[in-house]
C-alpha cells in the first residue's frame, strides 16, 4: 500500500494478534498516509473466531443446539428426531465448512451414527476433524463416524478423534485402529477435563470447533465457560412428554448466564438465536 502511493486507509478493527497489534497502522502513518481506525462490531465480527484463537491456548468454540419452543431436542430418550427444515441445515451445512471440527457426544454416535460431514462436499484449506467425546463406554468401531466419507476426495477428512479420560484406555482400545484417540488426564482420571481437552485439540492445530450436542455435552460446556458463541435453533414444535429429552443436560447452568444476543433472524420456518459469550467465558 505504501509503494502504490495510497494517501488514506480506513480500518475497522485493529489486528488482535499481541505479536503485530497497531504495527501495521505505525508503519503507514510513518509514510505519510492517513489513517482512521474505527472499532467497528461489524469488522469485528469478521475476525472473531481469529481474535479468541490468537490470545488463547484452546480452541473457539461455537455451540449449535436445535431444540422444539418448550426446550427438547427428542419427544423420548433414544429416538433420533428431525426438528429444523431444510434451510437450517443448510446453515449449519455452512457452520461446519466454517469450523475446523465438528464435535458431538458419545451419545449421539450411539443413537444416530452421525456421519458429521459435509454434504454435498465443500474443499477448505485445511481438512475437516470429526471429533467424539467419550467420558463413559465405548463405541462400536463400524460406526460411520471413522470410516472414510463417501465421495470426499482423499485427504478431504482427517482421522476421527475420541477424546477420552485417562481411565478410558481399557475400554477404548479397540477404537486405537479406526481412530485418534486421545487419553485426557492423570493415570486413572475417571472424569474428562473439558478443557483439558479442547486444549489438547488445539495442539493439533484444531482452531475453531462447532459443537452439535448432545445434551450432556453441551450442558457441560456452557457451565464451564468453555462455549464462546451459541447458535440456536427454534423450531416451531412442542414436545413435552414426561421422557422427553431436554436440550441442556448434566449440569449446572444456574451461573452460565450474561449472554449477549446480537443476532436473530427466521430461518425458513424456525428461528435462529445467537449469543457472543466470550465475556462469558474464563480466560
């Protein structure tokens, strides 16, 4: 910009990278350019997964729930239920390309075997990560979830990774073969350290992970202060039954408040609620 000779630069967000913050912005003032630095939130919504993964030593992590108006994502324990249309999933479609991994809980694979791919297949730079977390049991290692995608080209997907506490190795062997699976913890650690975990997948250069449930999962996360933006969606049904499953379980959320909703918008025939919790979340 100095060589072409540009006499004015307006920018909406400084860079948050400590390394290089304001470098930029000094060198061309020390050219002779005017400079406008705006702390725009439209700019830095553009940057805001980099802002959290650059000053941090765990991944960003979206939350995405999708749950009926009374708060349920299934009308019985064990039954796999479609709530959203069809332009939802094709938002979360987009999450995911967004995202580096898409993360559920071992429950999920159990009662849907998810595939949690991209579909139809969408290139990015960096593959996509399919990730489990296993606290308690095991996995049927047929489960589609480490198989190869049909019709991803090759190198498309990475290894599937079960994150897992230290006291899982027993129980958990047979998935070694099939998938990465990665033991959190003191030898013996019965309980999986969340963000011992996610820490552990940023060690693997996993920056930016969507997390689809299920509901202890999730529930987990927001009461640990370990979710950083929460994408929910309302679909316009009613599925309260004494067995119901509820979208948020396993664990306190009575503290896991101060959100922030900054975007709401119809989706088709649902609606979508999102929260920026960063001022929510530990450091």
């Amino acid at each position: 910009m100095i060589d072409a000779g540009v006499v004015r630069v307006v920018i909406g967000a400084l860079d948050p990278d400590p390394r290089t913050a304001a470098g930029g912005v000094e060198r061309l003032r020390a050219a002779g350019m005017e400079v406008d630095v705006h702390d725009d939130p439209r700019a830095r919504a553009l940057i805001e997964r980099f802002s959290w993964t650059v000053t941090h030593d765990r991944p960003y992590v979206t939350l995405k729930m999708a749950a009926s108006l009374d708060g349920y994502v299934a009308s019985r324990a064990g039954e796999q239920q479609w709530l959203t249309g069809a332009l939802a999933r094709e938002r979360v479609r987009d999450l995911r390309i967004e995202h580096d991994a898409v993360m559920v809980g071992a429950g999920t694979i159990r009662i849907d075997d998810a595939l949690l791919t991209v579909r139809p297949h969408a290139t990015r730079r960096k593959p996509y990560t399919r990730v489990v977390v296993c606290e308690r049991g095991t996995l049927p290692d047929e489960s589609r979830i480490f198989a190869p995608p049909e019709g991803a080209p090759p190198g498309a997907y990475a290894r599937t990774v079960v994150l897992a506490p230290s006291a899982a190795r027993a129980s958990l062997a047979a998935l070694e073969p099939v998938a990465d699976v990665i033991y959190v913890g003191a030898q013996g650690e019965t309980a999986l350290d969340l963000s011992a975990a996610l820490r552990a997948l940023r060690d693997r250069e996993i920056t930016t992970v969507l997390c689809e449930g299920g509901p202890t999962l999730a529930g987990r996360l927001l009461a640990q202060g370990l979710v950083q933006r929460l994408v929910w969606f309302l679909a316009p049904v009613l599925l309260r039954r004494d067995d119901a499953v509820p979208a948020l379980a396993g664990a306190d959320l009575a503290r896991a408040n101060g959100w922030r909703f900054d975007r709401i918008e119809r989706v088709g025939d649902d609606m979508l609620l999102s929260a920026d919790l960063t001022t929510c979340s530990p450091a």
